[in-house]
C-alpha cells in the first residue's frame, strides 16, 4: 500500500495520514483536568495520602 501511494504520489504520499477508527475518549476538558490534579499533592485535595498512584488518580478521576 505505501508503495502505490509512492509511486502515485512521491514522498509525499508517504506522509501519515489521518486514519478512520475508533475516536479518541479523552476529552481536552478531562486532560486539563488531569493534568491540574496531577501536578498537585493529593493531600492538598484533601484525600488521605501524600502521592498519587495509577489506581489513587484513577478512582479520584472517576468521582
């Protein structure tokens, strides 16, 4: 397949281009609020630990 757009289009066709499949679920809105939650300590959240894990920041995102 890259090879015909190759031949079609040059380097060109090489490019990446957008492609169909599943839209992403992450909205800009959940990754500006991801981000500000991260960049503080939990316990300035008022939750009872001092650092985030994976499952900690899940859960917290989930409420």
């Amino acid at each position: 397949m890259a090879y015909q757009r190759w031949v079609a289009e040059g380097i060109e066709g090489l490019r990446d281009r957008p492609g169909g499949g599943v839209p992403p679920k992450v909205t800009s809105e959940y990754e500006e609020q991801l981000l500000a939650s991260v960049r503080l300590r939990p316990r300035s959240l008022g939750l009872p630990y001092s650092m985030w894990t994976l499952q900690r920041l899940a859960d917290y995102m989930a409420e």
